[in-house]
C-alpha cells in the first residue's frame, strides 16, 4: 500500500471556526512561521495560518519534493528566504496559487525525506491554526515506493476539464495563446515587472487585436493559475487550434539576449543560451510540483516525430512570418531572431507552434518597452497581422499540396 499522505484540516477545525466559513483566504504569519532542521535526520516546517483550511500532503520524487495543497491560502507578503535558515535538508520552497480554489507549497528536498507527523491544530478561541509536518530521512528506495500524487476526484481542478468544443464551420481559424508561467510559478521578475502577469496581459491586448480581426482565440490560461505543459499542449487539441503561440519575457543573462526571439521545436539547440532557456523552461512543472511519473512513453514518441514531418514545416513558416511582422512595427529583434531548442510546450505533433519572446526582461530596453502599454499594442498589432498573413499562405500552400 502506498502511503501518500491525503489529510484534511477539517478534523481539527472547531464549530466557531466553521463559522468563519471557509471560503475566506487563510493568511499566512510570516514572524511565527518557519523551516528548520533538527536532530537525527529530522526536519520541522511549521506555518501559522489566520484560520484553519483544508489541506493535504504527498511526496513527489525525480526530483525530491514536498507539495501542501491548501484551499485556500493568500501567501501575498511571505518570502521564501523568511521560512528557509541557510541551506539544510530543504534547499528551497515555493507557495503561490495554483489552481482556481487551490493554492500549494513546494519544497525541494536536498535528501529524501518523508512526513512522519502532520498536523492542523486550531485555537478555539482565535481560530488561528498551525500547520505542522515533521519530516524523517529515509532510503531513496523507501522515499520513491511512497511518493506520488494522490488520486483524490474531489481535488479534480475545474479549470482542466474539457473546454467546449469548437464551433463547425469550414472557414474557421482559431489561434491558441498560451500566455507563459502563473500561479505558483511567476516565470522571469524584475524591478517589480513579473512575466506571469505581463504575459497575461499582452496575450489578453492580442487576442482583443485577433478577434476583431475575425479569428477566434482560445487562451490557455485566463488568470492566474499554474497550468502544466502538457495541458496547454491538450488544450489545443481538445479547441482544434491552427496554431499555437506561446508568449514569453525571460531573464537571460548569457549573451547579453536582448529583442524579440521566435523559437521553433528541434531535438537540438540553436545555441548553449537557447538550451539553456529551453531547459528553464520545462522545468515549469517541477517548479510548481507536478507529477511527471510515466510521462516518457518511447513509442508515442516515434509516432509523434512522424506527424511532425509535415508540421515542422508549417511552423517554421510561422516563425519567420512572425520575426517579420514584429520587425515591420518596430521591433526590436534580436540579432537572431529565429531560433530553435526543445521546448517541451512546443511537442504538439500536428498543430504549427511556435514560442516567442517578446524581449527579455534581463535587457533594460526590453524592460522599458514591456513595461509600456503603447509598445505592447503596437507589437501585438504586429504579430497579429502576421498570423493572418501566415493563415492566408498556409492556406494555398495547402492547396498545391492536395494538388
């Protein structure tokens, strides 16, 4: 028997607590919160919430890491340098929204460890709780024979059941926008500037830009939620999207990466700077604490470089489509503006993709144009032209190719 660990704080909460009705944020206090390692492989991490919530925990492993789930918690104030004392046996911890009505811890584990007690208990007379889970070292073959995520239907988000499905009709075009990062994992930061909140709203202004138009767009994300990889990927195809366009503004220190860079899926790097981009980012879903067990299935993988043929093509025509329309408003582009890496959101086998950042925000340039309401219309105007410059000749390529 597995032992994931699945508890709910509902045991402990008391009647004037109920009363509060759960639905209010629980707020986390930073002063009485905190990690620390103790004696013999012993690791304490306690958090001290403004009412008691719901919650559960589990273990992932490949790599090490601790998940809470909570529904739900407001983290806004708490910094992750104020819970961790210098580098021990938890090397590192994230918390943020995950999904609508989820919010979620993750801690990285430097050595497998597992929960051996947990525990909610609430004051009855403040409501306060205090969420405490004491971690033992363990073998790594004991540490993976209980790690997973639990199964639990009643923990099922919303947001990743089926979207409806598209409307008929033979002239239709939909255009996939997967805003990047959200929710636990906010992507790039800087002087107050966050990629998960920018990236929203610039794929909100060109969608807006696409509609009128006459295209139809459907947005991975529309707020503030972590949404895994593969799931954007599945959105496309459960919307049968005609392309997918992922949006990003990352901090790129080698180089000096500065203007707008559109990026097309290849088993090999254009650059050691791409591999290294491309590697950050499919490291989204272990940042926000998903489950990749079984995720590499080799005979899927043969079946899907074949479709690929014909949609590798297709997409490297929308990224060249893409760096012109974005150079003729201006850009600025980088000095290689096409580039290719093996972005894990870019595996769709039969919709064109492509992944575009728009600057990065480790250039202060780029800085200053993302940050400006004017420049990001303009370039969505851009990039909004290209793609019905692109559907059109895609289109005719389509028919000599029936021909």
């Amino acid at each position: 028997m597995r032992t994931l660990l699945s508890l709910f704080c509902a045991l402990w909460l008391s009647p004037q607590v109920m009363a509060q009705g759960l639905n209010a944020f629980a707020r986390v206090d930073e002063n009485a919160s905190g990690i620390a390692d103790g004696w013999w492989g012993r690791t304490e991490l306690t958090l001290r919430l403004s009412q008691g919530v719901p919650f559960r925990v589990f273990t992932l492993d490949d790599p090490a890491r601790l998940v809470v789930d909570f529904r739900e918690v407001d983290f806004d104030g708490l910094r992750s340098d104020s819970l961790l004392e210098g580098t021990g046996r938890i090397s590192a911890v994230r918390f943020g929204a995950f999904q609508p009505g989820w919010s979620r811890l993750v801690a990285d584990l430097a050595e497998p460890m597992l929960p051996q007690q947990i525990g909610m208990p609430v004051d009855p007379s403040s409501g306060r709780a205090t969420l405490e889970i004491t971690l033992k070292t363990v073998e790594p073959e004991v540490f993976a024979a209980s790690s997973g995520a639990p199964i639990d239907p009643n923990w099922t988000p919303a947001f990743l059941r089926a979207p409806p499905p598209p409307r008929p009709g033979a002239d239709r075009f939909t255009v996939v926008l997967d805003p990047g990062h959200g929710g636990i994992d906010p992507g790039a930061e800087r002087n107050g500037v966050n990629e998960k909140h920018l990236m929203l709203s610039f794929a909100r202004t060109l969608a807006d830009t696409l509609r009128r138009a006459g295209a139809e767009v459907v947005l991975t994300r529309d707020a503030d939620v972590f949404v895994a990889l593969e799931t954007r990927v599945a959105i496309a195809h459960q919307t049968q999207g005609d392309l997918f366009i992922s949006l990003h503004a990352d901090i790129l220190s080698q180089g000096g990466a500065k203007g707008a860079t559109v990026y097309t899926l290849s088993d090999e790097a254009s650059d050691a700077a791409t591999e290294h981009l491309a590697a950050r980012h499919n490291r989204s879903d272990i940042i926000a604490g998903a489950d990749l067990t079984g995720s590499d299935d080799q005979v899927a993988q043969v079946l899907l470089d074949l479709a690929r043929q014909e949609t590798g093509p297709r997409s490297a025509a929308l990224a060249m489509t893409l760096a012109e329309g974005m150079a003729a408003v201006g850009g600025p582009m980088n000095r290689h503006p096409l580039r290719e890496a093996g972005f894990s959101v870019l595996k769709s086998a039969d919709i064109p993709s492509v992944l575009i950042e728009i600057g990065f925000l480790s250039s202060d340039r780029d800085l200053a144009n993302l940050s400006d309401p004017v420049w990001r219309q303009n370039m969505a105007h851009g990039m909004a032209q290209a793609v019905l410059a692109w559907r059109d000749q895609d289109a005719a390529r389509a028919a000599l190719v029936r021909q």
